[in-house]
C-alpha cells in the first residue's frame, strides 16, 4: 500500500527530511515452526512483515492489520519481543527514525498469498533456510524465538541500529 495520508502531510511539510514514526513488526510461525516473511515490492529484498501505526491506532492492532493486508494471514499475538530505535533512508531520498516493536505472533487463520501492491511474494520459511535478510531481521528473529522470554530492548546509550 503507499504512503498513508498522514505520511503523505507530513512528506509535504518537510520534505525528505528526518521524521520519527512508530512501527510494527510481526514475526509469525506456523504450526510446523516456519517464518512468514514477504518480498517488498520496492527493494525485492525479502524481510518480515512490519508497518507504521496510523495515528490512534494500538500496536497491537497495527501488527494484526498489517499481517492480514499484507499476506492475508490472521495472528494472535503471543507477546512483546522487543522494541528499538533504527533509521532507514529509502530510495527517494526520505529519511526515518523508526521506533520498532516487534511481537512474536502465531498464525490463526487465512493463506499467506501477496494481498496487496507491498509484496511481490510471501512465503513461509523453515529457520534453516532463510532466504537472505539483514542482520536487523535476524535480530528480531532471534529474540521472539524463546516462547516466554522478555522483551529485548537496547541498553541506555546503545548506538542506533542501522538501516532496515
């Protein structure tokens, strides 16, 4: 989906310039332990699923919409597995702080399939074949890995993790 109209206002205001967003990211497994991750349609890169919460909007909610958009799977989420600051330049220049809390998810329901312009494919991955991602998705999937473990958070005056 493209830029929502609140993204869009503020683009208009500032231009490519810095602005900070909060942002959701679902690391969801299925019966047999698989990952679901999508293809984005801008990069062709492969990641999980993620999305900035629309004004109003509870992470929670954030994270259930953007999987069911995204990859028309259903999820419950099974608990906070972290949250951390990062910044992403994308293509056209724009520059983003994104505040990212990610959540261990099971899927409930649906069949993963592209089910918006986001995605060029989606697809359920065994951890031992991953197709290639960044060390930040790694992150994110190393730390919802333990069923019960706390969130993960950086330590004060840890340094920003890089690019998305």
């Amino acid at each position: 989906m493209p830029a929502s109209e609140y993204v869009n206002g503020l683009r208009a205001k500032v231009g490519n310039g810095l602005i900070m967003f909060p942002t959701v990211t679902a690391i969801v497994f299925n019966a047999v332990g698989e990952i679901l991750l999508h293809q984005r349609s801008d990069t062709a890169r492969w990641t999980l699923v993620a999305g900035i919460m629309d004004p109003g909007e509870q992470p929670a909610d954030a994270l259930i919409r953007e999987v069911e958009e995204e990859t028309a799977v259903q999820v419950r989420i099974e608990r906070l597995a972290g949250i951390a600051l990062h910044e992403v330049t994308y293509t056209n220049g724009d520059q983003c702080q994104m505040v990212n809390s990610w959540f261990r998810c099971r899927a409930v329901g649906g069949e993963a399939r592209v089910n918006d312009s986001e995605s060029l494919a989606v697809g359920w991955f065994a951890l031992d074949s991953l197709p290639e991602l960044n060390p930040f998705a790694h992150h994110r999937i190393k730390t919802a890995l333990p069923e019960d473990a706390p969130a993960w958070f950086a330590a004060p005056g840890d340094p920003m993790i890089p690019g998305w």
